[in-house]
C-alpha cells in the first residue's frame, strides 16, 4: 500500500479481513457493494486505484472502524466510501434471501455491476 495506493486483490482482501475483525468487536456487520476502480482492482484490470467505492450506504457507525483501519495502513479517510450510492437503482434490495448458487464472473463482464459481499461473508466473495 505504497503512497495511499491499493495495488491488489490481496490489500484489498487484507483491509475487509481487518475490518470484519473491527465490526465484529464492535458486535455490528456492513455489506458493501464493490464498485468500479476497486472492482476492477479485485478482478485485475487495473494496477491501482486509491479507494474502494460502495453501491450501498456505509452507516455511521461503521465509519470509525472504516478509520481505524485506514489509519493503520496510512489511507485516506476515504479509503472506503460510498460515495457510489447514489448509482443504486431506487428499489433495489438487498435483505437475505436465498442466493443462486456462486458463479464465476467472467472476465469480459462489465466493470459496473456490482460484487456484493458482507465484512463476514468475504470467504464467498474469494471464491469468484
């Protein structure tokens, strides 16, 4: 994490296992939307992108431990932002439901569409 930069799938890996550790101290979940540079990073068809941006709406309480995180690699306080949400389609939902079965992405599928994935459901998230 050179400079602030994310430069693979393993950091961005590395940051969501450290902070499912901070959520589950603090007894709480998050489920973030990947979407566009970092999604690209994790799928590797990009070098380096400085933030993760999330489809969904990052709560206020999850922020501090969003920090903490941040802070420890020296990332921007933005380093994961949800700053996305506003492309969310209205409607969309995302309570539990029962999930088609797990399929690997294509590596021709648009940058766009979203990986959706829990702090404590990324082991399914590794396995695209």
């Amino acid at each position: 994490m050179a400079h602030g930069l994310l430069t693979d799938r393993a950091e961005l890996e590395s940051l969501f296992d450290e902070l499912a550790a901070e959520l589950e101290r603090l007894g709480t979940s998050a489920e973030i939307v990947v979407v566009g540079g970092s999604w690209m990073l994790w799928h590797a068809h990009r070098s380096s992108t400085r933030d993760v941006d999330s489809a969904r709406r990052i709560a206020a309480e999850i922020v501090e431990a969003v920090d903490r995180v941040g802070a420890r690699h020296v990332l921007s306080s933005a380093w994961l932002n949800d700053d996305a949400a506003g492309t969310r389609p209205q409607g969309l939902t995302t309570e539990e439901r029962p999930r088609p079965p797990r399929r690997r992405i294509p590596d021709h599928q648009p940058a766009t569409e979203p990986i959706v994935g829990s702090a404590f459901r990324f082991e399914q998230l590794r396995a695209l």
